[in-house]
C-alpha cells in the first residue's frame, strides 16, 4: 500500500498535540513522502514514538522526516530525561523498563519500543536511538523506499 507518511505524522502529531496539550512539531522537507507500508502498523510506530517523547520529557517534542537515497527517515528527538548507557540496549526487549519505580507513575508496560522494532524490521527498516542523559532522546526509523 503506497502511504503518504508526511500526512501520517501531521495527523499523529495533532491528535497528541490536542489530546496532551503538548508543543509537538513536525519539520518535514517534503510534503509527501510515499512510502510501500502498512498504513496501520506504521501509525502505531509513529503513535509509540511520540508517546513516550511525551512521557519521558516536559518540553516540546520535534519530528523530522527526510528522504536519502532508497531510504526514508523519520525522527522523533525529545529534551528529556533521556536513557542510561546501561539500559540503553535493552529498551527494545519486551517488558523491559528503565528506573522501574519510576516509570510505574507512567503506567507503560514496556512493550511499546519492542512492537515499535518489530514493526519496523518486518518492513525490513530499522530503528535506532540517540540519547544523552539530561538531554533528551531520538528515535530514528529507516524504512525502505520501495
Ligand atoms: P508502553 O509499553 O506503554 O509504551 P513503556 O513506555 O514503559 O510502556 P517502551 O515504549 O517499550 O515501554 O519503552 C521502554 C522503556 O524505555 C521505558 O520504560 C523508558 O524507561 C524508556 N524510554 C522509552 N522512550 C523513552 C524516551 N523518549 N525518553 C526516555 N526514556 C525512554
């Protein structure tokens, strides 16, 4: 199914914008980026991404996409808490949550970023994340144009 996921995010980021009363901004550098995806799935990427930007961080959340050669990018950066070295390369595990005490106030469960890689990688895409400790988080999914 062809997807214009510029369209996808505008409504994702509104819905959270308006139900949150969050400042969520989407920086696109094209206005239709099309991609071969399954519209539902790829929403529910988007939608746990944005998420926990939200959860894990106060201030304003940013989304950018780009397009590079066969791939298309989507990025979702927060100015929060951001995530421990230590635990960094378990966030993807099922179940798996960072300062459990913490977090239980969010009431996740942990799967959230497992459906998210899972989704990701059966469009054969991948996703990353970039963190630095007091200063926010970005998660970066690639998926492939075709
Ligand atoms: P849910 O399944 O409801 O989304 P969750 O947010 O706990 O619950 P995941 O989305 O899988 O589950 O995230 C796993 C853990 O990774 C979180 O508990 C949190 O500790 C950490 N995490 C995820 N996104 C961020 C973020 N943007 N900033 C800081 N920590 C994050």
């Amino acid at each position: 199914e062809s997807v214009n996921l510029t369209a996808l995010l505008q409504d994702c980021v509104r819905a959270f914008s308006v139900t949150y009363d969050r400042d969520i901004q989407l920086f696109s550098t094209e206005n239709k980026l099309e991609g071969r995806v399954d519209r539902e799935k790829i929403n529910q990427v988007f939608y746990i991404l944005i998420d926990n930007a939200c959860k894990y961080s106060q201030d304003e959340v940013h989304v950018y996409t780009d397009s590079s050669e066969g791939y298309i990018q989507v990025k979702v950066q927060d100015f929060g808490e951001g995530i421990p070295e230590a635990d960094v390369e378990r966030i993807f595990d099922r179940f798996y949550r960072v300062d459990k005490a913490r977090s239980r106030d969010n009431g996740g469960t942990g799967l959230g970023l497992s459906i998210a890689k899972h989704i990701v990688e059966s469009h054969n895409g991948i996703i990353t994340v970039d963190t630095e400790l007091g200063n926010g988080t970005a998660f970066t999914v690639k998926l492939p144009k075709s």
